[in-house]
C-alpha cells in the first residue's frame, strides 16, 4: 500500500448539519446521512464525505488495518509531496522545532467515522 493515497473530494457543504444551504447560486440540500444534492430531486450535488468517514469505510472495504490505512492519508501524501520542488512546506514526523500538525482522535471498530477529539496546526489548537 505504499503507492496508494486516500484523500477527500468533499464539497464546501460536506459535515455541514443536515439542512438546506445556499452554494452560489444553487440551493442544495445536506441529509441525515450526509449525503448532498439538489433538494427535490435524486441528483448528487457533491462528494460529502470527510476524511472522518472515509477511513473506516475503506479499512472495511478493504480489510486494512487502522495503522496502514492512516499512512495513505498522511506518510505517503507527504513523501509524494516532497519529491520534486514543492512550494508546501514539508512535514512527514514529529521533530523538536518542526511545526505539529495533528489530528487527536477516537475509532472503535463498529463505528462509521472517526470521532475527532482535537486538531492542531502548527502546535495550535484550532475547531
């Protein structure tokens, strides 16, 4: 697995709580579950899922475990990233001095999301 990358399309609405938003010029609807479209009618009006949802769905689908499945979104983003000249700065480790992003969070294997306990960026603590 260390050629795949699990990243989130997910549209401006995604984990929005259910309800009818305005986006642009468009009325969209965000469900219960979720899932975004135009309010009325079947269509699909964007990717809703977040990085939340998507990694235990994929450990299910997929049988991968916790740890392997956490390094498709982090250490193998990270090491394509640095290859090359990039103008993002670079992470890949918790180092003295280097800045902490990171991601607290709760998983037990019959729950469908993550439960995100805290998020810093550059050892600050955001919402």
């Amino acid at each position: 697995m260390d050629r795949l990358i699990l990243v989130s399309d997910v549209a401006y609405l995604g984990g929005y709580p259910a309800g009818l938003y305005k986006w642009g010029n468009l009325d969209v609807e965000v469900f219960a579950d979720g899932y975004i479209g135009l309010p009325g009618t079947t269509f699909l009006a964007g990717a809703a899922h977040l990085l939340d949802w998507d990694i235990p769905a994929f450990m299910h689908f997929i049988g991968a475990t916790l740890g392997d499945t956490i390094r498709l979104c982090t250490v193998n983003p990270a090491r394509l990233l640095s290859q090359g000249a990039s103008p993002l700065r670079s992470s890949g480790g918790l180092k003295v001095g280097a800045p902490a992003d990171i991601v607290l969070f709760r998983y037990d294997k019959d729950d469908k999301k993550l439960k995100i306990l805290k998020t810093l960026i550059h050892g600050e603590e955001i919402l």
